[in-house]
C-alpha cells in the first residue's frame, strides 16, 4: 500500500471538531450522509416530519416543486439511513405513514440551529447578493 493510500474505500479520517479533518472524497461515508441530509428535499422532510407523522401525499401538498418519484428516493434513502420510519398499514387503499425516528429526531435539532442561523443572518446574505449582482453586471475595463 502507498504512503498516503487509504486502508479502504470508505475509510475515512477522524473528524473531532476540526472541519478540516473531514475527507472530501465521494466515496467517504461522512460525505455521503452529508450529502444527503443536506441536499434539496431531505431537510425539508425531515423539518415537517418534526411536527407530526404524515402520509405521503400530505408532504407532496406540503414541499413545493417536489415530484413523485423524487420524494418516494428521497423518503427511502432517509429510511435507509434510519432517520425516518416508514409504516404501511394493511388496509383498502393501502396506507403508509412516515414519521422521525430518535435517529432523524436528533438531526432535526441540528436542522432548527441551521434555521435560526438562516433567519438571523437572511438580510447580510440578501445584502451581499444585491451587491455581487451589481458587481457582476458592471463592465469590466
């Protein structure tokens, strides 16, 4: 094995508190759950599913600009990862409700914090985009 070669594909380095830690490689297992915890429609599942458990087409009415096939890889890849449980009841029509585990509970603590940051701070971000727009459009000499 090379120096500096990794002991498996998915092995990656500690990442204590220091993000500089974290491997950026695709194929690191953090990276991964990053990835999709953090990617366009598996926060907002995981935000309305804090309130209640919900049926499917009630988050489909609730998470705008989602589609069908899109939401069913989502919800399965977030049970697949043990954050939300998925319950089908064995009745006419068939009924399936999904709900946080302690697991997406606990990821949902972490998701309010993210919020509160955005909420605080959406005005700066507002401000500097208006301002990088009207760098941009600027001719350049």
């Amino acid at each position: 094995m090379e120096d500096g070669t990794w002991k498996a594909p998915s092995y990656c380095t500690g990442t204590d508190d220091d993000v500089r830690q974290w491997d950026t490689r695709e194929d690191c297992e953090v990276r991964q759950i990053l990835d999709r915890i953090a990617d366009k429609w598996s926060l907002l599942v995981i935000a309305l599913l804090d309130r209640r458990t919900m049926r499917f087409t009630e988050l489909r009415k609730e998470i705008d600009g989602v589609s069908q096939r899109m939401l069913t890889v989502t919800l399965r890849q977030l049970e697949r990862d043990g954050l939300i449980k998925r319950t089908v009841y064995p009745v006419s029509p068939p009924r399936v409700d999904y709900e946080l585990t302690a697991l997406g509970n606990s990821l949902q603590e972490v998701t309010k914090a993210l919020v509160v940051w955005t909420e605080r701070h959406q005005q700066e971000i507002s401000e500097a985009r208006t301002e990088y727009d009207q760098r941009e459009i600027l001719p350049v000499s």
